[in-house]
C-alpha cells in the first residue's frame, strides 16, 4: 500500500508488517476482552446511598447491625395476654391499656389481665401471645377471649428473621428493590458497592458534526457518540467522558490522556481503516498498540492501544461497524461484569436466500417474522445506519458459509 | 369489630360495610390494572436530547428529514473513476487529486483521469465506481488499476439507506442504541417520547424511622420507602415525590395532594389494617375509597382511593406484604407500559413440604435449588423482610390448596 510520509508513519509502516492478518472473531474477542477483564479487576469499592444502589454489585458480605425484628412484636391487631390466663375459654379478663406502634415502653402485663395491641407494637413483659381481634369480643374496659392460644402465638420474636452479626447479604450480589429494603430495615442507609465499569467514548473522523448542527457537503452527523454512550449505559457502564476529535493525532491523544484519568476503559470509533489521515491507527503506533483485520463483516478493522495502564479499544468507524463491534466484543464482557442477562442467541430459519463473503464472518442485520423465521433487512453495508435501526437480529454467517437458502437454520443475536 | 369513634369514623362504618370481602387476586389486579392504565393514558409527550432517550418510548414515527446517505460517497478507500474508462485492464489514468471525508465540493471527474477516495468521502460528479486501494498500484502521479468495475461499485448513492420523508423509526417504539444512531446520523438532537410512568410513594407509620437514624423502642426503620422507590424505577416509572408520614390524617392528605399535583399514581404503604391509627384506611373513608381484604397472603389488606382524580393504590405496611402487593398488583402493568420484559413464572419442583391456609393465595419465598427445584425460605410471616431478601421467587400457592408434598409442581414468579 501507499503511505505519505506523515509524523509517525515509521511506526505506522512497522505496524502494519505486524498487523494481525485474517485474526478470528473469537480470537480478537479474547484479547479483547482480557484488556477489559483486567481493567475492571482494578475497580474500587464506593460507598452509596441506598436511594442510588439499585443494579448495583456488593463489594462484600453485608452482616446485620441488628437483631430483626428488633424487638418482640405484635403479628397481628387484638390483644396480648399471657396464654396461662386463657386454660379455660370463653375467658373474660380486663383491659389494662393500649399498645400501638410507635415509640413505647410499656409496663409488664400483670396476670389475669389483657392489653389491646396493634400490629407491630412492642409486647409486653409478661406477654407471652396475641389474641387476634376477630377471635375476641369487646365489652367496654373488658375483652372475652373465645380461644386458646399457646405461648408465642401472633408474636414475633426479636431476631427471629436474622441475628444481630449474622450475614443479610452476600458479597458480590446485585441489589434489587428487595436486598435494599433489608439493608434499610436493619437501619442501614449506605451500602458498599463496587464501582460501575467507567468507559470513555472518542469518536474521531474530520468529517462528523454533532446531530442538531448544519452540515455541509462531505460531512456526516456523528451517530456513534450517541449509540456507544446508550449502548455503554445500557450494559451497565458509567461514561465517564464521550468527545469527539477531528483527525488531528495530538487532539486524540488529548483526549485519549484526559480519559485514561478517569476512565477504567477507553473505546474509540474510526481512523483506523487503509486510507490517509487515520488518526487512530497513527497514534496506536507510536502506542505500539495492534491495529489489524478481523475475519468479519461488518468491524473488520480493529484495534487496541494501552494509554497510561488503560486499554484502548478502537473500533471502525462506519456506523453499523462500531455498533456491531461494540455488541461482539465489549459488550458480552460488560454485561458479564454487571451480572445482566447475557444477549439471547437463538436458532431461526432464514426467510430468503443470502450470500456471503468466503473467508469473513457476516453479522446480517435481521429481523424476525412469524416468530422463528428471520429476513434480513437492508443490504450488508456498514453504513446504513437507518437498515441497523430496522432490524432486531444480527444473523451469525459462519467464516466459511457462502450461501444460505431460504429455510436453512441461522444462528442469531438479539439486539 | 369495635371502633372507637374517631373524625371520620361514620364514613369508616360504611366503608367496613361495603369492604371487598374475600376479593381475589385476579378481581384486586385487574382493579388496580384499571386504575393503573387510565392514569398512565392520559400521560403527556415530551422531547428529550437523545442522550437522555435510551429505553424512552417514542411517542409518534420520526420521519426522516434528509436523505441518508446525506451525498454519495465512497465504500472504500481507493480511486474515484469513470468505469467507462475501465474498458480494458489494466488500465493506467493519472490521479488528478484527493478527496478526504470532510467538507468539501470537489470539482467533476473528467475523463481518463482518476482521483484517490477515501471511505465516506464525496464521490465527484463524473465518477461512478470507486476502485478499492488493494485492486490498483499507484506510481507517482498515476495509478494502475488492475480489474474493471461496474457503474455504481463501491459508490453509496444518497438515499440509498433511507430517503428523506420516509419512516425513520416507529411510534410506541422503546429505543434502543441503534434508533438512537440512526436519529443522530438523521441530524436530530431530539426526540418525542411519552412520558415515564410518575409515580408518588408515601409510606405510612407513626413507628417508621428513617434508616441511619437511631430508634427507640417501639419503632422500626422504614424499608418500604426504599423498596418501593427501587422496584418503581426498575419496574420504568419515574418517582416524583417519595416521603413517610406518621399517623396523622392531615399530615397524609396534603402529602396525598402534593404528590396528586406532579403524579400519575400515588402508592401508600400501611395503614389499612383493622387496627387503631389505621390513618389510610380513615381517610379512604373520606375520600370514598375502596378498603378491604384479598384472598391472599401476605398482602391481604388492600384499598384504593382518587384524589384529585389520580389513583392511590394502598399497600398494607408489612415489608413483605408491601413488596409482594406490588410484584403482584402494580409491577405486571408498568412493565407493560415501559415494554420492559414481563417477570418470568415458571413450574418447577417443590423442595420439601408446605401447609397453606384454605381460602388465601399464598405467596411463599422460595430459593431456585438445582436449577427446577425450589425451597421455601423463611416463613409465612409478612415482617420477614431478611427472608425475602434470601429468596429469588415466590411460590404461588393456588388459594385452595392447602397441603404441598415435596416433590410437586409449583408455579413461581422469579423476583
């Protein structure tokens, strides 16, 4: 190939003598997700908020502060007793008082006598069950109690749930509404959770403005930015950063510095294809990072850098590229580390007939029909962004398949 | 039952009159289902920025306001060229500049000449094929191409994807990263979304203490608060306002009134017992509501109520019977809403021995044991909020059943 001899074009050219010609899917996706692995192991322990800690991951085992319930209780509205008073029934003992629940200390019960209490409300000395309301008639300051009960009936005893040191939760759980509402009903309002995956986004490419400004001929919205950012989010990633550089080397490493300050991961889109002026690739080499094939289409060009101990990992720019890229090889891992549901695959049988390329990989974009058949939706380009959109499948086409016919068994990805 | 006459207490009588008696769970659902889908049909459309509108609804299609490809532009890095000067390869034509993918009008193609493209660039009228890099050997200032090409080869017409007017993205769609790509790559910043389920939380409770506070005797701290809030936001709604009252009637109609003024929903939390100090249940009286009793376990007591046109749905207090009401009766029909995935139930195959109470649904804790075989954790009792914590399904005993064997099929519901 033909190279201008532009800053960096040395380590460029040694580089692409060392290029990883024809590398797998799964090969890639393995270095690319050790870089990943390895970066997240670092990730620390933050302390939030119960409010903030929905979907989020325990550090450790969280032991109980308390006994619960905290204190002997009523389980249901109507009467403490002791159930010594009741050997004979229908018996009719005097109401002493009233226990509700809310701050309270009440006195002891004293044999032979009974004392209104409410659901919750704190039992008294001497108490040793509860006489439901509806097992009990009222008669001004006395109560007639139509049936026995024995010793702890309707009471629930301190620490019958958990004991005050035992273990609440595991380590390495991932919270739903449920765990938080025993965190908080053993009175604890933090929690220590591990830190979210913090991933920067870099899109690059001199001919991207942002969505919403004028464009002029030769240049493309940036849709990148915003699908990497969703699509991180929704794989349980904070962004820490996504900025978009033009093709100028010293502005992405810029950024790529100002990211790897904050960031557990960097991705970034485009430039590193064969043309002139791919920023990335040029900065990858002086990085004496890997910039290569992958046997797949659309994403064949892929690439990794280290920047500051942080990985970079470089996607191509088009945008059906960077987005299946994104699906194929970062987002298994992330969703892996956020305990999310790994992406369904599923066998379908293909509507239509389709032909693929020897020797690459095909991600089709598909979409299902009639519940288990599949058609693909626009053609394989990688830049057409509106057909990604259309589809809700990428049909798997193996390395080696050439032609598929209509009712031939597809492997899928749901989107 | 006895009451003591307190404001409101006549309203209170007939209400225990009119109760729901032995309703079931199915006839309470589809009550609060109801309750719940008129509220959510009146919801307003809003515009959000695009990043803000990951799993966001869209409220109408989006139609697309250019063409997209917004230029033709070229597939491949390589030459620009006539394919009607391909007539015989190779061929040689000099290169007669460069167009790189940003803002830019290059002049037209003139015949027999070639000029070097790269990906996405503006493919220059004349030219009608782009002729990848690796077909052609460049020399000085004129390139060999090796093989001929179509018209229209490596050249991605405008429009080709989708042209402008046509339907971008359907209406009621939830968006995923590859919608939102494909309205940034239409140069839309924005989009119409349907409003999030909004929904107000006030728990109830003069013994309720707000976790990381101290507690004396009698009081316990207040999990509904953070459960419910969770389970609303994972369940896709919004929670506008989400605040904890004593026993106090007033104090609960102007927290009700509040939280009407910015919510589609109010859910309360205790105080619909047959107790004393049932201030829910008080002031449902008022208000013409609905107070009574499901056939179920936990959660029997159950009531509704409008204020100022908006549904309150009332949850009894106890931690287990609040957070199983609302997997029960309320999370079903948000989910819907926010087309999240429904909770999944499944048969599996009961581990040990249960005795159930005739005429109540029970729903027990379970633990999934050896992947199809579920455990009952912890007991029946409502305030066993470590038990729930412990567990990952509830056991859905039919209201009939009052006896399981250890190896019977019970239906689940995965929390």
């Amino acid at each position: 190939m033909v190279a201008t001899c532009r800053p960096g074009c040395e380590t460029v050219l040694i580089m692409n003598t060392q290029e990883l010609l024809a590398t797998t899917v799964d090969e890639h996706a393995a270095l690319v997700g050790g870089l990943i692995e390895t970066a997240l192991a670092k990730r620390a322990t933050e302390t939030v908020l119960l409010a903030d800690a929905l979907d989020r991951i325990t550090a450790g085992v969280v032991f109980s502060p308390v006994d619960l319930p905290l204190f002997r209780n009523a389980q249901m509205d109507g009467f403490a007793v002791r159930s010594s008073d009741l050997a004979s029934v229908p018996a009719t003992l005097p109401v002493v008082g009233e226990i509700a629940a809310r701050a309270t200390t009440p006195g002891a019960l004293e044999t032979g006598t009974a004392v209104r209490i409410m659901t919750g409300a704190v039992v008294p000395e001497g108490a040793d069950a509860v006489i439901p309301l509806e097992d009990t008639d009222a008669d001004g300051d006395s109560v007639t109690i139509r049936r026995s009960r024995t010793p702890g009936e309707y009471v629930r005893e301190r620490g019958s749930d958990l004991r005050e040191g035992a273990e609440l939760l595991p380590g390495g759980l991932r919270l739903a509404p449920r765990h938080l509402a025993a965190l908080a009903a053993a009175g604890l309002s933090t929690v220590d959770v591990i830190a979210r995956p913090r991933v920067a986004v870099v899109t690059t490419g001199a001919e991207l403005v942002r969505p919403g400004r004028e464009v002029e001929l030769g240049e493309i919205y940036d849709s990148n930015l915003v699908a990497l950012t969703a699509a991180l989010r929704a794989a349980g990633a904070d962004v820490t950063l996504a900025t978009r550089v033009g093709d100028d080397v010293d502005a992405l490493l810029a950024a790529l510095q100002d990211a790897a300050t904050t960031s557990d991961i960097i991705i970034t889109s485009g430039g590193i294809s064969k043309g002139e002026y791919e920023v990335v690739r040029e900065l990858f080499g002086f990085l004496r990072g890997t910039v290569g094939e992958v046997a797949m289409q659309p994403g064949g060009p892929q690439a990794t850098a280290d920047i500051a101990g942080i990985p970079v990992i470089g996607f191509p720019g088009n945008p059906v590229s960077t987005q299946v890229s994104f699906e194929v090889f970062v987002a298994p891992i992330l969703r892996e580390a956020s305990q999310l549901p790994a992406g369904e695959k599923r066998s379908l049988t293909l509507a239509g007939s389709v032909s693929s390329v020897r020797g690459k990989r095909q991600f089709l974009r598909g979409k299902v029909v009639d519940g288990d058949r599949v058609e693909v939706v626009a053609g394989p380009g990688s830049h057409l962004v509106a057909g990604l959109a259309a589809s809700d499948v990428l049909i798997d086409v193996p390395v080696d398949t050439t032609e598929l016919d209509d009712g031939d068994s597809v492997e899928t990805w749901t989107l």
